[in-house]
C-alpha cells in the first residue's frame, strides 16, 4: 500500500495534522519507526531526503538550477532510479547491500541539504555586504571600481621607476602614521585605565564613611529606640533586576537579522529532520528483519511504478 501511494505521487514529507498535544505533526516515517517497523521508516526517510534535495532550488538562475539538478541526479539515486539487488549472493547479503546503498544515497542526500542551506546562508551575507553604503552613499562595489579605475589611471601616466617611487613614499608615509596612532592609542589605554582606578579608589572611600554612617544610625537609633534588629540581614529584591534581565533578553531577540534567522531555522528544523532520517536509515542496517523489508519495499515500489 506504501509503495502504491508514493508510485501515485504521494509526499513522504508530508506530517499528520497538528493537534494541541503535537502542534507540529509526525511524519510517516516517525510514525513507521514508533510501531517498530524499521525497514518501512528507513525507507520512508530515504524518499524524503532525496525528493527534498530534489524539490530544493534557493534563489538559484535557471542556468545555475539546471547545472545543480544534473549534479544532484548524478549523485544522487532517487527512488524511482533505485532497483533490489537480485544476483550475487544470498538473500541477507542482497538485502544488506541494499541497506548500505540506503545509507550511502542518504547521506549524500542530507551533506547536500545541509551544503545548500549553507550557500545560502553565504550568498545572503555577500548581498548585505554589497548592500552596505559608507557615509558617501558608496557601496564596497564602487570604492573596488573606482579605486582599479584610479590605478589603472597613474600607471597610464607615471613611468614605472617614478610610479615606484611615489608608491614607496606612500607606504612609509602610511606606517609613520599607523605607528605614531597606536602608540597615541596605546597611552590614551592607559590614561583610561589610571583615571579608572582612581575613580574607583574615591569611590570606595566614600562607601566606607556611609556604611559606616549607616551603622551608628543602626546602633543608636534603630536599635536603642525600637529594640529591633535594625538593617541587619537586609536583602534587596531581586525582581526588578530579575525583570531587566528578562527586558533585555527580548531586545536581543528583536534584533536579530536574516541570517541570524536562518541559522536558527537550519539547525532546529532542517537539521533536525535530516539527522532523524539518517538515524532511521542507520537503524535498519543492525536488523536483518528491517533489512528484508526495506528490500520489499523496493520490489513493491519497482512492480507499483511499472503497472
């Protein structure tokens, strides 16, 4: 009956509707491993990697898709390619080389997901970087054409020992001044630092006198006038700084960009998925039992696809 459904074009990703225990839903192959049937999830979770890769085009031009669908093809076996193996041995060495090529398909299955979540992820950081203007409304772009266009102007013009020179003076130029800023820095560093600690000693001063104030308050008049235990075991309440924290922890959350959030996207679902699909296909190489299924489970798709 599975074999049947997915010849007739039924979605191995899909899940089951959400309901307020599983808001997120089970896939057939969850639901297939949970009743003990390993060879049928292995299968399952097989199918769903290599249609995913298939199914998967991230803002790619047709000339690009059609190169990435070739490769994909290439190396990747989809289910419909992928035939029992029937002569060169017995029945459990035929079923364990077909879990083994189950394994090898899946997992190059799932690098490939995870390696074009990750070309995605790069080519969103080099648009933002292409992106980013300076003060003069000039992206990196311009200053990289405009700086060759500059060169490329002074070689015409210079000789080659003259445009040498010049381009001599101009790196010493540049290091006096690199080196003459960073010892300017490095003695503003420390005047920080002295005025820091300076400021910290009279502050400390001035705590001593008022804690000290504090207790001959707390002595002569709290305890003396009310016979009470005055200020001593005081604890301030953390809540407000309980609630700062909480406050500044949504702030962080809102900040986050776009590929902050695919990142997270990628490694709580996408990489999740993957690694629950290749541990059931890792699975089924342990059990003899799963094995034999996952191999009917070819045969049946095989005979499904061919009626």
């Amino acid at each position: 009956m599975v074999a049947a459904l997915l010849a007739a074009g039924a979605s191995a990703p899909a899940v089951t509707d959400p309901t307020a225990q599983d808001p997120v839903g089970k896939t057939a192959a969850f639901l297939a491993s949970e009743r003990g049937h390993l060879g049928l999830a292995a299968y399952l979770s097989e199918v769903s990697l290599t249609s995913y890769l298939a199914s998967l085009t991230i803002q790619e031009s047709d000339t690009s898709k059609g190169s990435a669908a070739a490769e994909a093809e290439r190396a990747v076996e989809s289910i419909s390619q992928r035939n029992a193996q029937l002569h060169g041995g017995t029945e459990d060495e035929l079923s364990l080389k077909d879990s083994l090529a189950a394994v090898r398909n899946a997992a190059q299955a799932a690098a490939r997901i995870q390696n074009a979540f990750r070309a995605f992820s790069f080519r969103k950081r080099q648009q933002k970087t292409a992106r980013l203007k300076d003060e003069y409304g000039m992206t990196q772009e311009d200053i990289d054409e405009l700086a060759a266009a500059s060169r490329s102007y002074y070689q015409s013009l210079l000789p080659n020992g003259q445009f040498y020179d010049k381009a001599a003076v101009s790196i010493q130029k540049k290091f006096k001044g690199w080196k003459g800023r960073r010892h300017f820095l490095n003695m503003r560093r420390n005047a920080v630092k002295i005025q820091a600690h300076v400021r910290g000693h009279q502050v400390r001063k001035k705590y001593k006198t008022f804690v000290s104030t504090v207790s001959v308050l707390e002595k002569v008049i709290l305890r003396w006038r009310r016979k009470g235990h005055g200020l001593r075991g005081f604890r301030a309440e953390q809540t407000a700084m309980a609630e700062a924290e909480e406050d500044d922890e949504d702030d962080d959350d809102d900040d986050f960009n776009d590929d902050e959030a695919v990142k997270v996207f990628r490694r709580q679902k996408v990489d999740e998925s993957v690694k629950e699909a290749m541990s059931r296909v890792l699975s089924m190489v342990d059990s003899p039992e799963a094995r034999m299924q996952y191999r009917r489970m070819l045969e049946e798709f095989r005979q499904a696809t061919a009626e």
